[in-house]
C-alpha cells in the first residue's frame, strides 16, 4: 500500500530503566539532528519516578512524552 509522503508519520518508542537515563540526553539530541524529525516520541522508563527524567518537550523540536513505571 502506498501511502503519500505528506501522510506519512515517524513514530519513535524508547524502551530503557532507571539507569538508562543518563544515556537520554544524547539519543534525543541524535534524533533532533535527523532530517525528518519524528511526529511522536515515547519514552518508557521502568524502574522511575517523572522526577528521574531531567528532560522536557520544550528542550526539543518534536514532541515526546516520557511514561514511567
């Protein structure tokens, strides 16, 4: 199926823990330097609190939503 490329959306899923969190930084920054930035981002952080991950949408060109358990 074909599907335009004005249709077309990037979706991105990020799986990590506790102690993948320092390494986020730098995985966002990689995919703000991309050519076509993603429509979603969702970051799912098990083993955390909202307050373990430092970084907002408002740091970034696209938007993500960061999902802790």
């Amino acid at each position: 199926m074909f599907i335009p490329v004005g249709i077309m959306r990037i979706g991105v899923a990020i799986p990590c823990y506790k102690g993948h969190i320092a390494a986020l930084k730098s995985l966002l920054d990689s995919i703000a330097n991309q050519t076509r930035l993603p429509d979603d981002v969702i970051i799912s952080c098990s083993s955390s609190l909202p307050a373990d991950v430092p970084y907002t949408a408002s740091m970034y060109a696209f938007p993500f939503r960061v999902i802790t358990h």
